[in-house]
C-alpha cells in the first residue's frame, strides 16, 4: 500500500510542472500584427479640409506637452517629442511608461521620451489621420536603455478623443 501511493505521489509530482508548463506556455501573448496596429492607430474624419485637421492635432499634440520638430502640410507629416525628467517630484509617467519613478531612477534612467509621428491623408471626401506613438528610455549619458512602441489601445482611443474634440473646435472657430 505504501509503494503505490509513494508511486502515486512520484507521478504527481513529474506530472504537475509539466502541467503548469503547458499552461503557461498557452498564456503566452503573440505579437500584433501590423494591420492590427494600424486599425486603433488610425481614425477617419468627415472633412476634406487638411489644413483644419492639421491645425488640430498640433494643437492637441501642444496641449500634450509634446514639442513639434516637424510639421509638413503638403506632405500631412507630424513629428514631436515629449520629454520627462524623470526626478521631477510633479510629474507623473506611470500612464505612459507604466513604471514608477523610483524603479526607473533605480535603473539609471534620468530621461523618459515619447515620440510621435503623424500621417494626414485625403482619403476620398474624408481625412485620414494616423498616428503612432514610441517610449525611449534614456540613462544619464543619454544612451537608450529600452525602446519600444506603444501598443496600447487605449492610449490611442484617448488621444483621437482629443482630437475629435479639436476638430469640432476648430470647424466652431473656436
């Protein structure tokens, strides 16, 4: 009686990482495809006056605290960046970087930015605006420490919704 519940017990025990093994392995996340990204990235407004929507998304990315480097109205072409001292007691970076400020002083980074690219297209009697977002996180020599693309929905949903609300604004002469 004892051997087989010591034999029960062995195959339990071998049985069971490979159990959890598996189930881990099913929760692992695959890559967005680029058509994916795209859809939550891009947003098409009812006006064919490319000027306006222009106008708006410098001025929502301004309010955003992003400083314009580029901006190309033949072209439809935006780009700026958003920096944050990342010491700087006032300044919350959570939302965007999803660390907190000790843990990224911790790792030497004193520099956290976002860049932005923008894409204004006539697409038949309607605008087509698409935009993407990318977090850099710098140390003190200014060297990159992590790189990547901000892939969050809701991120994007939250910026159109401002510039939703600019264009209204600016169709208002607000």
């Amino acid at each position: 009686m004892l051997k087989r519940l010591l034999i029960v017990l062995f195959i339990i025990c071998i049985a069971l990482p490979v159990c959890a093994r598996k189930k881990v392995e099913e929760e692992i996340i695959t890559p967005m495809s680029q058509l994916e990204k795209r859809q939550f990235q891009t947003r098409t407004y009812e006006t064919i006056d490319k000027p306006l929507v222009m106008k708006a998304m410098l001025n929502v990315l301004q309010d955003e605290g992003f400083i314009v480097y580029n901006a190309n109205p033949l072209l439809g072409f935006i780009y700026g960046v958003k920096d944050f001292d990342t010491s700087d007691p006032n300044i919350d970076i959570s939302k965007e970087f999803g660390l907190s400020k000790s843990r990224l002083n911790w790792n030497g980074i004193k520099v956290a930015t976002i860049e932005t690219t923008a894409n204004i297209t006539e697409y038949g009697k309607n605008m087509r605006v698409r935009v993407n977002f990318k977090r850099k996180l710098l140390n003190v020599y200014g060297n990159a420490q992590f790189i990547d693309d901000v892939n969050d929905e809701n991120y994007y949903q939250e910026f159109f919704s401002k510039v939703d609300k600019a264009i209204f604004l600016q169709k208002q002469k607000i």
